[in-house]
C-alpha cells in the first residue's frame, strides 16, 4: 500500500470530493498508486448501487434529462455519482461538458460527484477508467451512478456494458440516427426514452419504438418506452419509478449479478490492453521480423500465448 494510495482510501470514505477527483486521475492515469488504492477500495458497497447509463445521439436530451433526473433522486437523498463520457473535449481538458453540467443545478451539492472522461486522443482504456471510477464513487457512499455516453461508435457503446440498466435517449426527429442505432437499440437499451415529446413526431416515434420493444415489455410486464420532456421535468417521476421495478426485476432474476460479471469481464479486458500495449510495443522492437506485419503478428502471439 503506497501512502498516498492510503490517503485517498480514507478522502474516498471521508465522501472528500478532492481525493475521490485524484483518485479518478490516479486510475486514468494507471500511474503508481492505481493498484493499491483499487486493491484496497471498500467493495461491500457496489452490490447495492444502482449503474445506470445514458445514451443516444448527439442532441436527443441525455445531458439535459440527467439534470433532473437527479434532483429526483437528491430527492429521495440519494448520493449520486455521474460520469460523463465527453466525446468532443481534448484529452487534457476533458471539462467541456463536465462544466456545462457543473454549471446547471448540483454545482453545490457534495452529494452529487461529477466527473466527466474525454474519449479524444486515448487509445482505449475508457472502459478500465470509467469501470474503476464507478467503484471509487460506491465505495464513497454514491447509490446511483449515472454514466451518461454518446450512442455511437464502438467504445462508446462498451461503456454502457458497465450499466446495470441502460436508458437509450432519442428525440422526433432523429430518424436517420435511429435507424442507423436500430440493432444497437435491441441490444443495448432496457428504457427507450422518447424525449423533447412537446414537439412533433413524439407520438409517431413512440409507437414505432413500441413496436421494436414489444418482446422487451412482455419480458417483465414493466412500460419500457416512455416519454419524457426534459427542459420541464416532465415523465421524469414516472420514468425513474419504472426503473426502479426494472431494478428489482432483474436483482431478482440474477439478470443485474450476470450483467456485474459481463461488466468486469469487459473491463478486465480493457485493462489488459491497457496493460499490455506498452509491454508489447517493446516485445516487437525486440523481435525485429521482415515478415508480413499480420504474420508477424501471429507469430508474436503463439510465442507469447502458447495457449491461446
Ligand atoms: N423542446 C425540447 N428541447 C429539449 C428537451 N430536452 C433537451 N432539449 C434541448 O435539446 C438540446 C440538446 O440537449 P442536450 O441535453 O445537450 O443533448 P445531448 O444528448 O446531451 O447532446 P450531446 O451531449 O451533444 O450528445 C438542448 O438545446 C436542449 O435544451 C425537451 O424535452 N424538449
Ligand atoms: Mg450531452
């Protein structure tokens, strides 16, 4: 155990938003306090908490929901974490839409920890960090982790891996997005939130979105495609009170226990590549071939995984 690994295990219990950000960085970072302090977080928490992740494209509402989507829970004195996925901020900064967050209604609440994770310029390891940061945040005390992504491209779809229960964000108007998500859609999302529904086309997209998850509904008799106007809180009460009966579902079905599994799965992989890449880029230097760089490849890994 390093002593600085120490110091943030008992900011992270002491619920100090100071130590649980640099805890963050020291897991994003993977520098050489990450193992420790993982090894030694608190993990009888993470089995209770909710993960919830957000998704959809660009502009259908996720950041705009998520708002009050807390205050609902702040409401029933939750402690809620949030993870924003920031597809469009440089790797240094990686505030851009934590800010914009921070800027709206729980800027001042210590109950709510907000930590938004560039995607630009990282070469994987989204899944590692956000995985990690998740249960830094439980073992902090936070009930809820909300992580909210952008519902396309691949890593951005690993990411709601991690969520327990997956809210897919769409708004009238996005067809051509929907239709390109629309396999993803089946996969990815328990909720399908029709939001912005003061404005025409709610109703239409409604009914073709119940048609896609007629099979989902009868699963587990739960509404799963709801409407939502984000900007004025409405169906936000009914939608997080038919999360929580999706959540009981599925904890009582060993559905949310596979799901954790998947999870770790997932992320243990992404920490394996994350892991592995620098020892490798050695390994090839070291292993200098004319071969074919896909034969190469495989010839590398036979002798490296010989039970592979
Ligand atoms: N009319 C209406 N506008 C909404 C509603 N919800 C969000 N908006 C507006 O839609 C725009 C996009 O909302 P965001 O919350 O930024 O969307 P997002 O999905 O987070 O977008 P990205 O972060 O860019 O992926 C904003 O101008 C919101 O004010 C709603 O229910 N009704
Ligand atoms: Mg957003």
């Amino acid at each position: 155990m390093t002593k600085k690994s120490n110091a943030l295990l008992s900011g992270i219990k002491a619920q100090d938003p100071r130590s649980i950000a640099r805890a963050i960085s020291s897991v994003e970072n993977n520098d050489q306090d990450a193992a420790s302090l993982l090894s030694g977080l608190d993990r009888h928490l993470i089995d209770t908490v909710l993960i919830l992740g957000i998704t959809g494209p660009p502009g259908a509402g996720k950041s705009t929901i998520t708002s009050p989507i807390i205050s609902t829970l702040r409401k029933q004195k939750k402690r809620i974490g949030v993870i924003a996925i920031d597809p469009s901020s440089p790797i240094s900064g990686g505030a851009i839409l934590g800010d914009r967050i921070r800027m709206m209604d729980h800027a001042l609440d210590e109950q709510v920890i907000l930590r938004s994770m560039a995607t630009r310029g990282r070469l994987g390891g989204l899944c590692a960090s956000a995985g990690a940061a998740v249960r830094i945040m439980a073992a902090s005390g936070c009930e809820v982790i909300i992580i909210e992504t952008v519902g396309v491209g691949q890593s951005e779809m690993d990411i709601v891996r991690l969520a327990d229960c997956t809210l897919m964000v769409l708004a009238p108007g996005f067809g051509d997005d929907i239709q390109a998500m629309k396999a993803g859609l089946l996969e990815v999302a328990d909720f399908l939130v029709v939001n912005k529904s003061d404005i025409a086309g709610a109703e239409s997209l409604c009914m073709e979105m119940e048609h896609i998850f007629v099979q989902k509904k009868e699963e587990s008799g739960i509404q799963r495609v709801l409407q939502t106007v984000a900007t004025n809180n409405k169906g936000i009460a009914e939608l997080l009170d038919a999360v929580e009966h999706y959540e009981q579902f599925i904890t009582a079905n060993g559905i949310k226990e596979k799901r954790r599994a998947k999870a770790m799965d997932v992320e243990t992989l992404d920490w394996i590549f994350e892991m592995l890449r620098p020892k490798l880029s050695k390994v090839i230097v070291e292993h200098a071939t004319k071969d074919d760089p896909r034969v190469r490849a495989q010839e590398l890994i036979n002798r490296l995984l010989p039970i592979a």
